[in-house]
C-alpha cells in the first residue's frame, strides 16, 4: 500500500508517480491510445493487484466493474446471486434478464446448503449451463457464475466463501466476490478459491467520498485478458486523476481502517444495549449468526454496522423511526455510499428494490471521528424519538 506503484528509487526521482494527463501515445511503444492503457491506472492497478494477490483491471466506477464482468458472459448466462447484494447489482441483472442476456437466481449466501441446491438446480436444469441444449465452452460463466458478496449490503451476512467456491467449482461454476466491504486488508477471496474479486474502489479502498471508481482482480489470464477488452470497448475508463487520488487514498487503507473498524467493534456493542434500538446486525457482535465464520474467515469485522430503532410497530412508524433519527444526527452525515474518512448513515429501504430490507434499517458506515464524538451524536439522535 505504501510503496508500490511509485517511480524507480533513483537518486532524484519524484516520491510519488505522476497523473499522466494524455490521451494518446507516440507510435513505436507499448502503449497506443489512452483508452487502452495509462500509466497511473498501471500504479493503481499494481497495488490492488498486489493487496489482492492478482492481477487488477481498473474501471471507472463500482458498477462498471460489475457490469464489464457480467457482460463478459454468454448468451444466455445463468447468474446465482445474494439475495441482499448490493442494490445496483440487482438492479443490472434485472435490467439485462428483462433484455433476454441472462437468467439470475436470489439466495441467501448464508445458507451454505441451501446455495449449492440452487447450484446443483441450475446447472442440471434444461438449456442451463450444464443441461440439454447448451454445451459449455471455455471463458467466464460458460456453466454460470456465482456471484456472491461476504458481508453483504446492507444486512451483513457471511458467506463460507471457501465451501461455496469449492462446491460452485465442482458443478462448473465460475464465482465471483464482492469483496468491497471487506478490502482485501481483511479478507482475500482469491485465496478462498474466488475466480474473480469485485469492487467499488469508491468506497472504502480510496476512502475519502471524492472520488468514484472500481476494479476487478483476478488471476485468470483468460479473465483479465477478456476484462481489458470490454473495457476498452465499452469505454468505461478511469480519468487519471481520479485514479491517481484512489491511489493516494489506498496508502492510508490500513489506518482508516484499524480506527473505523475498531469504533464500529465498540459502537455495535453499544447500540445493542441502548433502549432506543431494537436488532443491531454486525459480525462482531457474538450473537451475529456469522460471527464464528467471520472470526475464522476474516481478519477483522469491517466498519459497517446496520441497525433498527426500538419500539417501532408498524412499517410506516418504523419508517418514520429511522428517518427521524437520521434527520437529528449532527456530527454523523445523513448520505449513501460508506467507506469514507467520515461516518455516513442512511435509512437503507428508502431506495428502489429494497423492499426485502425492514423498513426502518439504518446503515452505518463508521468513519475515523473519535468514537466518543460518533457515539454522542448517536445516543442524542436514538433519544428523541418516543418509543
């Protein structure tokens, strides 16, 4: 994180790499034209890939990622997915489902058992991608892709990445992770037998809410190789402005997160004994159903916490509830996305497709404010409302 990406260690040589503002190359080198490579995407890429243990494609937003994967699959592809990933996931696959690219399946990553029956389900089922009237060829999700993420947006169940990548492999599957809640500081898919990591580098990896980019990290040749393509050809490419500030921010990833995730550890403990709050959803809570998979399977809890407010009967008091509290936060930032340097929280069901969700849930993401400061802000917002 510190010292890749940057220029050759020679006497005089610049500290840091430069933003390579240009748009094309001078015939006879490697590179040809600035849609098909850069040199400060090459630095970014270098310390993700790294960290991943990878190789890295960077793109320009988390959903450009997401989509460059999924549309390098067949036609027809089978997609398995959480059923509570993150919202626009869901939302592309919809779209592309209702254009006839692909058929998609929700499960609930948590139920180990119950993700490899719908496996099995859809690999064996006609026209699938591994029954009748389809045989599979080489490249990504030519027998389907799992596609899976651990902890999931926004309720924060775990996975058994390594069981399902296996079982998911055994049946053809290719698996893709989205790895962006937890970053690679606490959790390497690859290693767990992922054929792909997923993630918002917008998000925590850059960590300050200024800049919007996203990356894939694999160690498939025929991947990477497929990636870069859809890259080019979709255009979806990273200024190098931006690239290099996601650099920037990726040399404070492991500070950021030792205080954000070392607050949200104490602030969960401290919502889910506050009267104001009803269930507190975060995997290192001992009575998180996940909890003994997390310890084994990460390398810290992460800085997101989801929680409800007490004493709410209905959906639309519960409603009402949630919002009220984020209305009366003042220290805290009321707004989407999470992973930056401050704490953000939001009423998670207020968006489209997120109807599954309990209506009042508020998702915390914990920025790096001194806890006392995060707690007060908190605990004054929970007690105006009447329960």
């Amino acid at each position: 994180m510190v010292h890749g990406g940057r220029p050759p260690a020679e006497p005089g040589a610049s500290v840091n790499p430069p933003v390579w503002m240009t748009s094309t190359y001078r015939q006879g080198g490697g590179r040809t034209y600035g849609r098909d490579g850069n040199p400060t995407w090459e630095a970014f890429e270098e310390v993700l890939g790294e960290l991943e243990g990878g190789s890295c494609v960077l793109f320009a937003s988390g959903m450009a990622a997401t989509a460059s994967v999924l549309e390098s699959l067949p036609v027809p592809a089978r997609v398995i997915v959480a059923g509570d990933a993150y919202n626009g996931t869901r939302r592309f696959l919809a779209d592309v489902a209702g254009r006839g690219r692909l058929l998609f399946r929700t499960v609930d990553v948590a139920d180990t058992e119950a993700v490899l029956d719908v496996c099995a389900e859809v690999a064996d089922s006609p026209g699938g991608p591994g029954g009748a009237g389809r045989e599979a060829g080489p490249g990504l999700g030519s027998r389907g892709l799992l596609w899976l993420e651990s902890p999931t947006n926004p309720l924060l169940a775990i996975a058994d990445l390594q069981v399902l990548c296996r079982g998911a492999h055994d049946l053809g599957m290719d698996v893709a992770v989205d790895n962006t809640f937890a970053t690679p500081l606490l959790q390497r898919p690859l290693d767990l037998g992922a054929d792909i990591v997923v993630h918002s580098a917008t998000k925590t990896i850059s960590g300050h809410s200024d800049v919007v980019l996203g990356a894939v990290v694999t160690r498939r040749e025929d991947v990477l190789a497929a990636l870069a393509t859809r890259r080019s050809l979709h255009g979806a490419i990273a200024g190098p402005w931006e690239a290099w500030l996601g650099l920037r921010g990726m040399r404070t990833l492991a500070v950021r997160l030792d205080r954000s995730q070392q607050s949200a550890g104490e602030l969960a403990v401290r919502l889910a004994g506050h009267p104001g709050v009803g269930q507190v959803l975060y995997p290192g809570l001992p009575d998180h159903p996940g909890h003994e998979l997390a310890r084994r399977q990460m390398a810290g809890f992460g800085s997101m916490i989801a929680f409800e407010v007490a004493g709410a009967g209905s959906r639309e008091s519960a409603i009402d509830a949630a919002e009220h509290v984020v209305g009366a936060v003042r220290l805290l930032t009321p707004a989407t996305s999470l992973g930056g340097v401050e704490s953000l929280l939001e009423r998670r069901g207020r968006w489209e497709r997120e109807g599954h969700l309990p209506p009042g849930l508020i998702r915390l993401s914990v920025g790096i404010e001194d806890v006392e400061d995060i707690w007060s802000d908190l605990d004054q917002a929970l007690r105006t409302v009447s329960p």
